[in-house]
C-alpha cells in the first residue's frame, strides 16, 4: 500500500492490522456500513473490506495530498466510496500538513475557537476543505448496522456533542482516537483533556463493552465499543 513513506506504512499496518487497535475481530454483529473518519492512507478502510466484504465502506479524509496519493489508489478496485472532507460542524477548515510533520505523515486541521476560521503554523502548504458534522456523515446509514472509526487528530472533540453521542450509542460499534491538546491539536479550550474523554466513554457504557487502551508518551489514547 502507498504511504507517506515506508516508517509510516509499517507503522499503520502494524497498528491497525496486526494489533487490530480498533477491535474489528472483537465485533460480534457484523457491521452492514463502516465509516472510515480520518482515513489517511486507507489502511483500515482496506482491512475492514477484507474482514466484512458485503459491508458498505466509506473514507474520509480531509489533506487532499494524502487523499489523492494514497488513499483513492490504495482503494481502487475495492468498493470503498473516499470522500474529501473532515470531521467538523459543516463550515470549511484549513488543512496543513507542516514541514515539521511531513516525516511522520500527520496532518493537522486548525480550528479558531470562536468562528472556526482556521489558523494556520507558519510553515507547510495549507488549503481550505468542506467538513461535515457527524450526524452528515452518518445520515445515509442505520447506526444499528454502523461501525465508526474516528482518528482526526483533535476533531474528534465533535463527537462529544449530543447528537453525535447519541448516535454512537445506537452503532454496532466504534473505535475512536483522542488527543490530548497538544502542538497537534493547539487550542485548549476546543480540545478536552484525555480524563473528559474516558468520563465521556463511560456514558457508552450501557450500551456498549467499552474498552480504553491509552499511550502515555504520545497523549493519546483509542476508545473502543462493541454493542452488548
């Protein structure tokens, strides 16, 4: 599969795939839909369709040099619908991928906190992209039927409001990577501390087998829920 570059290809396959960080094989409903937030490379939507080939997968990803060089041609041939966009509340975002980030293949999306215009690092290239809320994205499927996996490198925070919240509950299930605020994702107030999104994840808890895996050194962690 094509990455960024050989570090972060090995790093994805080893993560998603072998260490199955998002508990695909875990799943004792097999999902009708999977949606794909943060889909970089494609790595996990190409998983998920060689677990649930019957599924109806869709990727999102919002840097149009990632979405362009890997992701569409990493799932060609595969029947996965890409989508360029982001998470977010519906009003366009500028997306960077910094110098100082290009080795490792991350990007970032800068939010302002009051209006959402972005603020951008003073280097990189930087380009505006449409996002989506969460209720959007979901809006063509049965979250019953759903599996939600989220890595958007602080939108994730869209996520805690109610109506996404909600509708987490209903899905089958999800796996969802959170952030601490950070360079990676640079305002405070926007972004919640890690111990508001365990608090958050233990209101899943009825519906779902919650489980937390978190990354110390890095600030992050991955919340996964399989529907009881």
């Amino acid at each position: 599969m094509i990455a960024d570059n050989d570090m972060v290809a090995a790093a994805l396959f080893n993560e998603v795939i072998v260490s199955d960080c998002y508990q695909l094989r875990r799943l004792s409903d097999r999902p009708e839909c999977m949606l794909d937030i943060g889909a970089n490379a494609g790595f996990f939507s190409v998983y998920a369709r060689m677990l649930f080939p019957a599924a109806r997968i869709c990727a999102c990803e919002p840097n149009p040099h990632t979405f362009y060089t890997a992701l569409v041609p990493n799932t060609a041939g595969l029947n996965i619908a890409t989508e360029l966009t982001g998470l977010g509340d519906g009003r366009p975002v500028a997306v960077s991928t910094p110098t100082r980030g290009i080795s490792d293949g991350r990007q970032t999306l800068w939010f302002q906190n009051s209006t959402n215009t972005a603020t951008l690092p003073p280097s990189g290239d930087e380009v505006t992209v449409p996002t989506k809320s969460f209720e959007e994205l979901v809006s063509n499927t049965r979250p019953e039927t759903l599996f939600v996996k989220s890595d958007c490198e602080g939108a994730e925070r869209f996520l805690l409001e109610d109506g996404a919240t909600k509708l987490l509950g209903r899905c089958t299930g999800f796996g969802i990577e959170v952030h601490e605020p950070s360079e990676q994702t640079p305002v405070p107030d926007c972004c919640p501390q890690l111990a508001r999104y365990a608090q958050w994840a233990q209101t899943l808890s009825d519906s779902h087998v919650v489980t937390w895996r978190g990354c110390k050194d890095s600030g992050t962690a991955v919340i996964c829920g399989v529907r009881r």
